[in-house]
C-alpha cells in the first residue's frame, strides 16, 4: 500500500524556536506511515485566531501542498478545532496537528492491554474538545423563544454523552491495572532490590541500552515511540548484585498533555523508581532543549525529586570516549556509553553499583506491616493442637 503524502508545517511563535522542530516533525509523520513530500516554515508574533497562519500564508500553504501532490497537512503545533476546520476548507485538504498525529502514533504502536487502554482513554477526551459545533449541520432555524436546542445540539449531547460513559469505564479499568502494577512493584521490592527507571527523549536509544544491560529483547528500532509498554527486568551490577530496570515510553517536545494524563500508571514505574538512568543522545546538537523537555515532564508526574544518572548514549556518533563524570563529592553524576557497541557499560553498571550501596546503607532494610493473609496464616501457626482441633470441629 502506497503511502500518504505528507505536507509538514513548522510555526516558529515569538522567539521560542527549536532548531530541530523540521526534522522531529518528518521523524514524527514517517513513524505514522505518511510519507513528508514538502514543508512550509513561518514565523509568526502570535497565531492568527481563525487560521493560526493568517490568510494569506494559508493561501500560500494550499498552493505548495497542492503542487507537492499532498494528500494531508501536518502542523507542527497544537491547533484548536476552529482553527483546523478553517484551514481545511481554505485549502480543501485534511489538516493533522500535532497532538492528533501523536495520538495515532501511539495508537498504532501500543500493544499491551494497559497500553491500548491508555491511547483510547487520551484520544477520546481529546476528541470530546472537538466536538464543540460539529453538528451545526443538523440544526434548523428557530424563534428567539424556543427554550430547547435544536437537533444537532441534542447529538452533540448524545455524544459527549457516549464518551463521557467510555472514559468512566476506560478509568476503571486502568485503576484495576494499576493495582495490579503496583501489587507487582511491591513484590519486588520486599526482595530489597533496587529499582532503575530509564527514561529520556524519544529515539535516544533507551530500549537499546535496555537490551543491553537485562539481555531482554524488548523492541527496538531508529524511530519515535518505538516502545510504549513498560517492561521490567533484572539486570547484574556486579557479581553480587542484581538490579530491576524498567524500560518506560520517550518523551517529546508538546507531548499532549492527555497522553501524559492517561499514562501516569504506566509512568508511576518512574516515580516509584530509587533511581532513574536519564538516557541522552549524545550526537544531538539539541541535547540541552531535550533533556529540559524530559525534566519538565518529570515534574509534571512529580518524579523530579528521585535521584538521576544522566547517561549519554550514542557515544559512537561522535568523539567521546566512555567515562564517568562525577559530582564534586565523588558520586556519578553522568556516563557517556554506546548501548549499540557496549562501550562504557562496565562503568554505566559500576555507577549504579556505587548508587546501590550508598542507598543500601541509607534505607537499611526495615521489616515491613504483614499482609492480612499473612497475620491469618502466623495466627493458625500459634494455634495448640486443642484449638486446631476445635477450628476442624466448627468447620465441619
């Protein structure tokens, strides 16, 4: 099947502008399927109301897209429902903004049950903001007296409605899940093991160094969002010690916020972590605007206070040799490896090694409140052979 043809717009608002924002949005159409064949580059103080762009660059885009054979339109940015209806009826082709091409992307790569849910719960509440006047088509004129709506206001409802009923339920199901998450996460650390939490950019390669470092075949590929579904293994610091690492999905600039909203279970493996291993590409000329992106998102699920190891990866795209740089008291504070080579990995492993004892003698292992069937099964321990026989007896 032939892919789509894309026609990308990148919008630089005021002076923020990302150097990278071209090549992140072809990076982001190609991992959906659609194929870039042109792209559009403004610069505007504020956006236009109506059509972000103003008219007279939307006419421009409807001339360049239909030359490019452009079967849609990609902005680089959020646009509000008005916004994208006027824009497809001035160049009278479909118009995708940022947040809905990441919402199916992650639709699309999502496998997981928890995963699937995830997606459909972020992609129904974002369509439940576009529903605003989509039924005006169906309304007819009435008196300035009538005190009901008309039909297409009823539908609106009818719909809000259905969502409203499929969120509740997509809710419920994501808390049983989660309990279930966290009843795994409180197994493992009754073992007084370690949790590591990889987390970073989309595409700096964590599901790579994943594989590296637990031996797992999580997939992995040179494309955005290639992992959604948190996976959980162990892995050797040294030959005494193991630790448990959890592979968790990429970040991006603009991710939407619904996205966010509905993958906090997933991404409680991150607050919930001892430590995170914040995975960096090193051959990045835009590392620094990434790594604040990540650290914005951080502090957004409330995992900015868990302590970080920056490891800057991909050292084989560049002239860095693998180290380990270090605070001033001593502790690691980065490692610059190459999960596809294995350089460095030994000192990734010694850092985290040298993290796990210190925190081994900060969190002493304490004894922990039983679990009710546990209290059951010590009480029926203490029991003489009388009472056991008595307990038979009123069974029976």
């Amino acid at each position: 099947m032939k892919a789509s043809r894309a026609f990308l717009v990148c919008v630089t608002i005021g002076r923020v502008r990302y150097a990278d924002s071209a090549e992140e949005l072809r990076l982001l159409v190609t991992s959906d399927g659609l194929e870039p064949c042109g792209l559009l580059e403004a610069r505007r103080e504020k956006p236009d109301p109506a059509t972000f762009l103003g008219s007279g660059k939307i006419e421009e885009l409807g001339e360049l897209a239909r030359e490019a054979k452009a079967d849609v339109v990609v902005f680089d940015t959020a646009l509000s429902a008005a916004q994208q209806r006027n824009i497809e009826r001035a160049i009278e082709l479909p118009v995708l903004d940022r947040t809905t091409l990441i919402l199916e992307i992650f639709r699309a790569r999502a496998k997981s049950r928890e995963g699937r849910l995830q997606v459909e719960l972020a992609r129904l509440e974002h369509l439940s903001t576009r529903l605003v006047r989509g039924w005006t088509h169906l309304e007819r004129q009435r008196g300035g007296l009538g005190k009901t709506g008309g039909p297409g206001e009823k539908q609106i409802e009818l719909d809000r409605r259905m969502i409203g009923v499929r969120v509740k339920q997509l809710r419920e199901q994501l808390k049983k899940l989660a309990r279930q998450r966290g009843t795994q996460r409180r197994a493992r650390t009754r073992g007084d093991t370690l949790t590591v939490s990889l987390v970073g950019y989309t595409n700096a390669g964590k599901s790579t160094l994943f594989n590296r470092l637990t031996r797992a075949k999580s997939y992995a590929a040179d494309q955005l969002f290639a992992t959604l579904d948190t996976t959980a293994r162990r892995f050797w610091v040294n030959d005494e010690e193991t630790v448990v690492a959890s592979d968790t999905v990429g970040f991006i600039r603009g991710l939407p916020h619904q996205l966010v909203e509905a993958f906090k279970s997933t991404l409680d493996e991150t607050v919930h972590a001892d430590l995170l291993l914040h995975v960096v590409d090193a051959a990045s000329p835009v590392r620094e605007e990434q790594i604040r992106e990540v650290n914005l998102v951080l502090e957004e699920i409330e995992a900015d206070d868990v302590p970080v190891i920056i490891v800057y990866n991909k050292i084989d795209r560049t002239t860095h040799e693998p180290e380990i740089v270090r605070h001033p008291d001593g502790t690691p504070k980065a490692v610059f490896v190459s999960a596809l080579t294995g350089a460095g990995m030994d000192l990734l492993r010694e850092a985290v090694a040298e993290f796990s004892g210190r925190w081994r003698e900060e969190h002493p292992n304490e004894p922990r409140e039983p679990e009710p069937w546990e209290e059951e099964l010590e009480a029926e321990r203490r029991m003489t052979p009388e009472e056991e026989l008595k307990a038979l007896e009123a069974l029976l």
